[in-house]
C-alpha cells in the first residue's frame, strides 16, 4: 500500500510539473509574439498568473481524477466514458469554480486568436 502512495505523489508531482511547464510555454509565446496588441498580452498574462496561483489549491485526488477521466476503461462503451468524464468534469467546476472560470477564459481567449 505504501508504494501506491508514493507512486500517486509522484505522479502527482510530474502533473503539476507538466501543467506548469505547459504555462510557461503559454506565457513564452505570449510574451515573444510581436502581433499580440500589449492590452492582449497583459491579459492573458493576467490570466495564466491567476491560473497559476489558483492551481495551488487543488490536491491531488482531484488532479488524479482529472487526469483519470479521458481514460476509457477495458470493455466500457464510449457512451458510459462520456458520461464518465462529463460527470467528472461537473464535479471539478464545482469544487473548483475560480480554476473552472480561468480555464475557460484563457480557452476562449485563445480560441478568439485563432489559437
């Protein structure tokens, strides 16, 4: 049991770093663009830090699960997983409405730039 334990922090630990690195990523190509508006820029910034700090305070069970969700099972029909995951989903914006929030503009954001 005790290995488990170890085995969810670390991947726990590699979650938050990939997450982290994917941020840095963002905040890189938002700072070197030279077609970003600096109203623009300043906004996503804003976003991404604000995303940052909030990922803060999410553990690891619910970082686990959401990780968890885009997993099909062995022998689950699409149409169970879906709803695996959409219920999954609920459940994170609900424990985590400010992170949800975030998510969601940086998403529309980019998705507003063609990105």
């Amino acid at each position: 049991m005790r290995a488990l334990v170890v085995r969810s922090r670390a991947e726990f630990v590699y979650s938050r770093l990939m997450v982290e690195d994917r941020i840095r990523n963002i905040e890189s190509r938002v700072q070197g663009s030279k077609n970003l508006p600096e109203a623009t820029k300043s906004e996503l910034m804003d976003i991404l830090t604000a995303l940052r700090e909030e990922l803060r305070g999410v553990n690891s069970e619910h970082l686990e699960r959401a990780e968890g969700a885009s997993e099909v099972p062995h022998g689950e029909s699409l149409d169970d997983a879906l709803g695996g995951l959409t219920g999954t989903v609920s459940e994170l914006e609900a424990m985590h409405p400010r992170l949800s929030e975030l998510a969601n503009r940086l998403a529309t954001a980019l998705a507003n730039m063609g990105i």
